[in-house]
C-alpha cells in the first residue's frame, strides 16, 4: 500500500473520530504507522503575496494540533477526494506510477463546513537523508483550494463491491493462469477479506480509526490495501509476458485494478457515520 495514501486515509478516520467525539489516541501522533518514516507532518495555509508571489505558513504544528483547529473552525466531517492525472509523460498510465511519491493520481483531503470546503494536499520531501531510523521525510499539508464548493465524494458501495470484486476475481485468475502464485495468493486474501471469511491484516488496521465506519466499509477499505500490489521493482510493476496478448491483459487488468483500489478506498472511508 502506497505510504502516503495510507497517512491521508489514517489522518481522515482518526480526525473525524476525533471532530465527533473530542477524543483521540494520547500516541496516535508521532507512534501511529503511517509516520513511521516521517521527522515531521505539520499543515499549512498557502497565501498570495502582494508582489504576487505564493507564500506560506504553518498553521498546525502537527496532526493533533491540525484536529483541534478544524474542530475550532467548524469542520463539521474529512473526506477523501480522488482524481486520476489527466496526462504522464509518454502516456504511463496511474498504476504504473503508483509506486513513487507524487504519482498515481492526485488524493486530496477535504473538509467540510456547513455551507463549503477547503481541500488539503501533500507534499512528501526527503530532507534528512541519513535520519536515525530512516526517518528521512519531511511531510506538509497545505490548504491549496478554501471555501470551495462542497464535492462529498461517495462512490455507491455495492456497485464498488461488486467491480472490486470481478477484477480480483479476473486478476487472480490470470495470475494462477501464468503460475504467479504468489500474487494469486495475495488476490485471493483480499477476496476473503472483501467476502468477510478472512480478517484484516493487523497492519492495516492499525493504520486506520474503525469507529464510524461498518463492517462492509472496513472490508471495503481493507481489501483494497491488501491488493494494492502497485509499486517499483519487484511489485506486480515489475512482470512482463511472452507474448503481446499476455502483455496486453496484464496491463488492462492492472488498470481496472488499480482503479477499483482507488474507487474502494474513497467507499469506505467516505462512508463513515458520525
């Protein structure tokens, strides 16, 4: 699962726990797993100057801090917003990108108020390379868009389920079909956690605030991490066939893929329930 997306979807299930109820975990910040590599998450309001320049100013020093100015402001729910890039260069498509900071499409994080929203992106920079337990990034959300209308982005959750489910059932069909069983293997643990007969992976869900959301959604979400298999060298990325078919329905199977993670993992976190 792609880290930075991980910390959107965490920062989204803890902060609305948190606008609901008050309340969040004392060691949720900097302990939590999706901050494991990172020195510093602080948020920022990005401004234009009067010479016309862009400048900037950290707000909330960190996450906890970032929750309770929210819950100051009015911010009544965080959602996520999604959007695939609308052109790579030499035309790679999202998932093959998905595996590098910045790319495989843009996610956002939105927070909404009684009558608008603001959006939220991050910008992930390696700024102390040789950092004690490889905490070597540096992680800022800024308020790029305020007072925007209001999008409350929620993909209808049965028609995810079911198209989450017909490619993990095509993809780990082709994967037994070439002898990948490894990867078959992974595909098939995601279907088990989308069918319920298989937990979670504990690492996921300690990534995740499960209050709010119902079982269905938390399925949703955690079988789309469990068959995010998109990354650099050695990942699903990495295979090519023989022969231009195999070639051909290994690229429109990870496409579809890819898309179904994204469209799954906007369902469930969208989904939760104040």
């Amino acid at each position: 699962m792609n880290g930075t997306t991980s910390q959107l979807l965490s920062l989204i299930t803890h902060g609305n726990y948190f606008l609901t109820t008050g309340q969040i975990s004392p060691d949720y910040y900097p302990n939590n797993v999706t901050f494991k590599f990172c020195n510093k998450v602080d948020f920022l309001h990005l401004f234009t100057q009067a010479d016309g320049t862009t400048a900037e100013r950290v707000i909330a020093a960190d996450p906890d801090d970032w929750f309770n100015l929210l819950r100051q402001e009015g911010c009544r729910q965080l959602k996520a917003y999604y959007h695939p890039s609308e052109g790579n260069a030499n035309g790679t498509p999202d998932h093959q990108l998905a595996g590098f900071v910045g790319g495989g499409g843009t996610w956002l994080i939105e927070s909404i108020y009684d009558s608008y929203s603001d959006f939220w992106a991050a910008r992930w920079e390696v700024n102390k390379q040789n950092a004690p337990e490889q905490k070597i990034w540096s992680v800022s959300y800024g308020r790029t868009v305020s007072q925007a209308e209001t999008i409350n982005f929620l993909p209808d959750p049965v028609q995810v389920r079911k198209g989450l489910k017909d490619i993990l059932t095509d993809i780990h069909a082709f994967a037994l079909g070439h002898q990948l069983i490894n990867w078959a293997d992974i595909f098939q643990r995601s279907l088990n956690i989308l069918d319920g007969s298989d937990p979670a992976n504990n690492w996921f869900g300690s990534q995740i605030n499960e209050n709010g959301y119902e079982q269905s959604a938390l399925q949703l979400m955690y079988a789309a991490m469990s068959a995010h298999v998109f990354g650099g060298m050695g990942s699903w990325n990495d295979l090519g066939f023989e022969t231009p078919e195999d070639n051909e329905a290994y690229e429109k199977l990870s496409f579809y893929l890819y898309d179904y993670i994204n469209r799954a993992l906007i369902s469930g976190v969208n989904s939760y329930k104040a």
